[in-house]
C-alpha cells in the first residue's frame, strides 16, 4: 500500500493514491464538478451538488468543520441518477449551519476531498457592485456578519438612483426618508475617502467575487505579484454557469496585506487588502474589496475570439480541429500552446502558425487520446495572459466488458449483467444489440436492441441447454465491436455444508448437514451421500435404491463394524446435481465405548530435588461397565494452588512417567487418568503430598540378592515375554525394581531393553526370526545392583521341509455371451408434473453398452434424463414428467457378440394416450 498525492483536473480538489501500480481500467475517484460555495438567507434551502469519477464507483459521503450532519431531518444527502449527481440538502438554514463542509469520495483504490463553504445572513444581500464603464468585469461584495444590515442599506442607497431610494427604503423598513438623504451625501464622501484601503482584522477571512459579462472555465488570481494556486490557503471557485468566480483567502494573517488581482485576458481588475490586528474574534466574514482601473500592458486577446475559443471544440474521430485567436500586446510576445500542460510542437500531426497579430493551432487526424484541456499562453515584458479550450474528440465506443456474471438461473430463465463499455466514444450507451447462440449449433439468434442497462434476462432459454451471447454497444456515433461471453447454463446448486456425525454404532452411523447456500436458482428436490472407507478411493451412493433424500439427515445402515468411513453429499435442482460437499471427519462404525477405571497401584518410586517418578497398573476391562483403557494423563499441582495441571500434552501407554521441572523442596499432589474412546476414568490421587527432594536411603548388609529362574515365552509373532521369579529381597525393599537386557547374536554387546520395572515380567519387541538371543534380569535397589539371573537361549532355527501344493488341472470355461434382457421395460401412465422411474436388467459378456431412445432419438446425452447402469441394472429418472415426455422408450445393449432390445411407452395421465400395436 502506498499513499500517493494526485493533480486532480478541477482545481481545489485533492487526491490520494493507496496502489504504486493501478489495475488497467481501474481508478480512483475524482470530481468532475465539485460543490460551489452559497451565500443564502435564514430560513432558506441550501444545496451543495458534486459530480465524482472513478472505477469502481466511489461512495460518496459530507462532513463538515465544526459540527455534524447527524440531523437526518435537516442534512439529507440524494443521487440524481439522470445527472449522477451526488445532492447535500440542508433544509431551513440558520446561522449555526455558517461552516466549511467537506465531500469525500473514497473507491478501494484511493480517495478524493474538495471543501466548499456556507454563510448564511439574517437578511437580504446587497446588489451587484456594476462598473458604469463599459468594462466587461464587474465585483460586488456582501456582509456576512451579525447586525450589519444598516450597512447593507447605504450600500444599496449609494448605489441606486434617485428614482429607488423610496423603494429601498421601503424594503428596508426606512420611514424619513428627508433625514436619510441629508446623510446620504456624508455616506459618499466617506465612501471615497476609503475606496482604497479596506481594512480586515487578523483570522477573518476574506472572499473576492468577480463577475463576468460572459461565462469563463477560469481566470487567473495573482497576490502581491504571485499566481495562485487552490489548495489550503486560498480556495478558488466558480459558480455553475462560470459567470461568477470567487477568491476565499483563508484565516488573514499580517503578511497577507497588499495587493490582489483577478486576470482575465487583457484585463485585469487590483484591490488593496490592509491586515490589522485582531480585535474581536469573527467567523466567515468576507471583507470588502474595491476594485480598482485595469492595467492593460499585458498581451490581451481580442474579447470576440476569446468568447468562441473558450468554447469546447467537438470533432468527430480522424478530423481536423483548428484553433485561433488574435491579440494585442507590446512586443515581443512569445507564444505556447499546450495540450493537458504538455507544451505542443510541430509534428506530422500537430502544426502551430504564428504571427504578430495571431496563432493558429491545426490538429490533424484527431483521436481519441489527443481529447482533454488546449491552451494558449502570451507572455511579454510586462506580464502574461492564459485562455484555455477543451478539445472533445466523438469516436464509437469500444465493446462492452466482460467477463458476464450470471445472477440469477433457473429451468427455464437465464440473467446476466456485464459491464459497460471502458470509453464510450463520447456519448452515451443508447441501447445494446443482443445476439444467442445454443452450444452445439453453428447459427446466431438476433435478440434484438434493449435499453442501455448492462443486464439482459432472458426467459427463453431450455432447462440444460448451453448458451453463448453477443453483445455491441450502440451510440449516436456508431456500433462497437462485438462482446462474446463463456457459456451459460441453468445454474446448479453449491456444495452442502460437509456432513456431521451425529451418533455411530456398530450397524448405523447417522449424520447431517446444511443445504447449500446457493440454490441455483431453483428449490432443492433432494440429496445424494456418498460413502468411502479408509484408504480407499471408490466412492458409493449411500441411498436405498438411488432414492433422493429428502431431508438434510440420514441414517447409513450398510456398514461393517469396526471399519473407518468418510461421508459427502450434493444437492439436486431442476438443473440437476451440483457440486459435492467436503468430505465429512473419518468414523468408526462401532457402538460408543464405556470410560475406562481407575488406575491401581499408583505409587511414587523416585525423588529427587526436580524430578519425581510414578508407576501404576493399568485398569481392569469389565465389558458393559468399563473398557480397556488406551493412555494415561498425569496431572499435578502444587500444594498452595488448587489448578491441576497436565505434564503430557497426549496420552502415553506405558505405566510410568517421570515429571520433571519440580521447584525444590516444594510439595505436590499428583494423579494419574486413564482414557479411550469412550472417555475419561476417575482420576486416581497419591493419597499424600510428594516433596520435591531426594528419596532417603534404606540401609541393608548388602545388595540385593538376583532374581530368580527365567522364563521365556512367545505370544504373538515377533515378541518374547521374559517371566522371572522375584528376587528374595523384594518382600523387604518396596523401591526394589528390575532391569531386563538384551544379546543379539549377530552383535556383541548387551542392551537394556526395561528398566525401573516393578512386576516380573515384560515383552520385548522386534524379535527377528531365525536369530539367537540371550537374556538377563537385574535386580536394584538403593544400594546397588544385584548379579544377572541369565535366560535360557532363544531362536534356535530348526530345520524346514519342504511344503508341496498338489493343484488339479482345470479347463477354461467360457463365459462370453451376447446381451438379453432377464427382466423388460413396463408401461408407465405418469401424472403431469410427477417424476417417471424406468428400470430394467440386462446380462452379457463383455459388459453391453446400453442406449437409451425416445421416439428412435438416443438420450444418453440430454441431461433432462437421469441415466444410470449398476450391475447391469439400467435405470432412467424424468424428474416432471410433462406432455413433450410422451412416446416410445427403448434400451439397446450391445457387445460384440450381438445386441438386445427393449420399448415401452410412456402415456402422461390427463392427456391423448398412445397405443402399443404388436405386430407379428
């Protein structure tokens, strides 16, 4: 993301960037006509109008300074479709609403904000300040603050003729009107003593209006020599019909005092701003300005051509458009033409012709690129004068863009939108010609013209068929290129939502889902599940007789207990299936399980300053009540806190666990839980607390005496299960324990393979078939460790004879045959609007292919008709059955021994019924 500063085309506007690189056709908002700024009286309706750009549309929003547009009844904001313009009403202003509002137009790709203000007075404005030349400028000011309208009337007075003063009175509610006109004539003389200098006080800000005898784009404003420029100082505006332009200078400060000018062309119009300090605080002022005579030693331009070079200039695509204007001026004058600020030169399409009196600017062979601002600069010793043009360049429009977005689909109807053309050539979409074709056909059908909206629904399309479309823009320039959009086809539904198990068992498992949340366009008929065991990847339909489900739930009966399985599910519509749900978690088809016991036996059998060891015995298997326990968790918590915490994050298997990170000679309560499928067992708790220190030695003579005999048996393949008797002095040490080790013949050393084992037995693992092992069983205690008691040897390979199979001679049987039907078609009579189910059974070897016909017409490819073969059952499903369903239907099956038919005919209840003749 990025936060890139923009030059907006419109002046006071400001424009920020969030993308480096933009998507082609992609932009961010700008405003084509920002709103202008309104004096109004109290009472009255104000209205602020925009006109914004951008791709995607930006939304538009008004703020202002010092309050909220939080009174819906007051502040309301409109769109005009007909104008797209974006409306801030503000209904019955008062002063309060006096403030600086702000509209914002925001896209994901960047925003644009211009300001605008709003004062409102207490009575009526004062008229127009008009030269009593013959110039074409003319200013007028207005007071804006409280309790100024005195001043207002002797504005009027001093300015009217004799001939309205009883009328300005009047208005004025002024009844001697003998005593007004004996100080109307002190009124004129101070009037002329500060003609020249008008005083503002600090932080007011000042407002020039200028007003034209004919409508300009724009003109220059310079201050105290300067041009400038809208931004946060100053705010240059113009109103709707660019007669009036306004110069807001904005919180005047001491260095703002001197000289402004408002340019246009030749003339220019001076008056003088003097600053004193501020000795009140007033708001939205707008100070008085006198405008002194025009200087006239700029260039200028002759005011004829002026008016008809500042009109658009509209060309058709590949003409020429010429541009000329004459002017006076003290020599030299240099000369610039630029298009969109980029200064112009000859080429092979642009020619500029100067002379002392003129320039002339021919653009050849004009496109659409070349459209946007023309202008021309003159420039001599004593200043320079602007005027500027717009060049509009009218082309047809390009195609219509895609890709179509289907929004909404049904059996029989298919709309779809689009997006109108990326230019339009100048003028607007009239109407769009529209054109379909089936899929599969060579041939185009002329929809015809509809209005210019970029969305078509079309309610003559047949349920499964594909359709492509046509589409061209049509303006008063012409026809676009062609737009093709991808197949359309009545929508199917989306995905379910993947299935839940609700319950299993040894015979059932049953589960549930959502519907899709995207029907298609029509209502669900009903369901398919799907089943799939672990490891596998065939899937089968889970429903009695390929039924559909008609509810979002089903019960799935043929399983096999113990076996794993997954479930998924699709919706079907009038258009048919749609698209499969996620597969479901994998499941065990077996009956819940019963939580196992409690552990026995639980017992601490080493300490240490951070580490202590524990040993149990796995709980007892009592089938109905409690099942065989499958891991352990050990938890433990310190005696001053009452949270148990778990030291293994997963079950383990093994009947002893160290917990180690204990803090030293702190104390513990400790207990082990068993867990399975089923649950959790009862925690089983030392019954007093551990602390966190070394176990203290027993003194004995000696160490402990070894085990006795050893044992070995085999159990299960690949495992000896070594038995020994306990050594004499484990009845007297409980911290007596064993070490079981390990020779294998093919090494050298010996292994430990079970320490810390308190019973007297144990399996070992991985046993290899036809080698010799040796083992030894340790006794230990405090003291040390007593001599091994060795084991018998095991492995010892015997001798294997040879195992012969005797496997009779069988001949080949062959079992290849042409197809036949065993069970036939039967006639169906359906009710209008039904579904119709056909089915029969056919036999062959190879497996026969089965077509399907109505009417001597194959099937196999029209989706109308649901058609399937298992086993050599072979089905066909017509969800409505309806009077274009009637006919003969026939099954072939073939193989390369031969074929088979069958026909039977389908009468619709309600309607003409169609006859059966066997002929012999």
């Amino acid at each position: 993301l990025a936060a890139i500063r923009k030059r907006s085309k419109t002046s006071g506007v400001i424009i920020t960037q969030y993308l480096v690189n933009m998507p082609e056709g992609k932009s961010t908002p700008d405003f084509q006509c920002k709103p202008v700024a309104v004096t109004i009286e109290k009472g009255k309706l104000a209205v602020f109008k925009a006109v914004v750009t951008g791709d995607p549309k930006p939304d538009v929003s008004w703020r202002r300074a010092k309050g909220t547009l939080s009174d819906k009844e007051k502040f309301q904001t409109k769109y005009d479709e007909s104008t797209e313009e974006h409306i801030l009403e503000i209904h019955k202003v008062s002063v309060a609403e006096t403030d600086t509002y702000k509209c914002f137009a925001a896209n994901e790709y960047g925003k644009a904000v211009c300001t605008t203000t709003l004062t409102v007075t207490e009575g009526k404005t004062c008229p127009l300040n008009t030269f009593k030349d013959d110039s074409v400028l003319s200013f007028f000011y207005k007071v804006a603050a409280d309790g100024e309208s005195d001043e207002m009337f002797w504005d009027a007075m001093l300015k009217a003729d004799r001939n309205d003063y009883e009328r300005i009175c009047s208005e004025f509610g002024v009844k001697d009107l003998h005593l007004i006109l004996k100080k109307l004539d002190e009124k004129k003389k101070e009037r002329s003593q500060n003609k020249r200098k008008i005083k503002a006080e600090e932080r007011e800000d000042a407002l020039f209006e200028c007003v034209l005898t004919h409508p300009l784009p724009n003109i220059t404003w310079t201050g105290k020599g300067n041009i400038l420029e809208d931004g946060e100082k100053y705010n240059l505006t113009m109103s709707d019909h660019k007669l009036i332009h306004r110069l807001l200078i904005k919180d005047c400060q001491m260095l703002d005092k001197g000289i402004y000018s408002a340019v246009v062309g030749n003339i220019s119009c001076n008056a003088w701003l003097i600053v004193e300090e501020m000795l009140k605080q007033i708001t939205d002022n707008i100070i008085l300005l006198q405008f002194l005579k025009p200087s006239l030693d700029p260039p200028r331009f002759d005011l004829e051509d002026l008016s008809a070079f500042t009109e658009p200039k509209t060309v058709k695509v590949g003409h020429n458009a010429i541009f000329k204007l004459h002017f006076l001026g003290h020599k030299p004058i240099k000369i610039q033409w630029f298009r969109e600020g980029e200064e112009l030169q000859d080429d092979n399409n642009t020619r500029i012709e100067k002379s002392a009196s003129h320039s002339r600017l021919l653009l050849s062979r004009c496109q659409r690129k070349d459209m946007g601002e023309i202008k021309i600069k003159l420039k001599n010793e004593h200043g320079f004068t602007e005027a500027l043009s717009q060049l509009i360049v009218l082309d047809k429009p390009t195609p219509p863009l895609g890709p179509a977005e289907v929004t909404e689909s049904s059996a029989t109807c298919i709309e779809f939108r689009w997006r109108p053309p990326k230019d339009d050539g100048g003028s607007p979409v009239i109407n769009y010609i529209m054109e379909r074709q089936q899929v599969g056909r060579n041939t185009w059908k002329k929809i015809g013209e509809i209005p210019g909206v970029s969305s078509y629904r079309d309610t003559g399309v047949e349920r499964g068929r594909k359709y492509c479309y046509r589409i061209r823009a049509v303006t008063a320039e012409g026809t676009s290129e062609v737009m093709e959009t991808e197949e359309m086809q009545a929508a199917f539904p989306g995905p379910p939502a993947p299935p839940k198990v609700v319950s299993a068992f040894d015979d059932c498992i049953n589960l549930s889902w959502a519907p899709p949340s995207n029907t298609g366009g029509s209502r669900i008929l009903g369901y398919i599940l799907e089943k799939r065991k672990k490891g596998s990847n065939l899937w089968s339909v889970v429903n009695a007789n390929d039924e559909l489900i008609k509810e979002k739930k089903y019960a799935v009966k043929d399983v096999v207990a113990g076996m794993e399985y997954e479930f998924r599910v699709t919706a079907i519509n009038l258009s048919g299936a749609g698209e499969f749900s996620s597969p479901s978690d994998f499941v065990f088809a077996r009956d819940p399980k019963k939580p196992p016991g409690k552990v026995t036996g639980l017992k601490v059998t080493e300490t240490s300053y951070n580490h202590l060891v524990l040993t149990w015995t796995k709980p007892e298997d009592k089938p109905g009540i409690q099942d065989e326990a499958r891991g352990y968790f050990v938890e433990i918590r310190r005696a001053d806190c009452i949270e148990w915490s778990r030291c293994n994050s997963t079950p383990i298997i093994m009947t002893s666990f160290s917990v180690k990170g204990l803090k030293s000679m702190d104390m513990y309560w400790v207990r082990v839980i068993a867990i399975n499928d089923g649950g959790e067992s009862e925690p089983e708790e030392l019954p007093n607390y551990v602390l966190a220190m070394p176990s203290p030695v027993k003194l004995f003579a000696d160490d402990p005496k070894p085990p006795g005999p050893v044992e070995l048996e085999e159990n299960v393949s690949g495992t000896v299960t070594v038995i020994w008797e306990p050594s004499p002095d484990e009845k007297r040490d409980d911290r007596l324990h064993y070490t079981v080790s390990k020779l294998d013949c093919t090494k050298r050393s010996w292994v430990t393979v079970a320490d810390r084992l308190f019973n007297n037995k144990f399996t070992v693992c991985n046993i290899m078939h036809g080698r010799e092992y040796h083992f030894r069983v340790y006794a230990k205690n405090d003291m040390g460790i007593s001599a091994p008691s060795e084991s018998p040897t095991w492995g010892v390979e015997k001798k294997k004879e040879k195992f012969l199979v005797s496997v009779p001679t069988m001949k080949d049987c062959d079992l290849r045959c042409a197809p036949s039907f065993i069970v036939p078609l039967k006639l169906h009579t359906a009710p209008k609007g039904y579904e119709c189910y056909m089915s029969c059974a056919v036999k062959g070897n190879p497996k026969p292919r089965i077509t399907w016909y109505r009417n001597h017409i194959s099937l196999n490819t029209n989706t109308n008709y649901y058609i399937s073969n298992t086993c050599g059952v072979c089905t066909m499903l017509i969800l409505r059955v309806g009077p274009k369903d009637m006919g003969e239907y026939s099954v072939i099956a073939e193989n390369s021994l031969g074929r088979d038919e069958c026909s039977t005919i389908l009468n619709v209840r309600g309607e003409k019924k169609i006859y059966w003749l066997y002929l012999q």
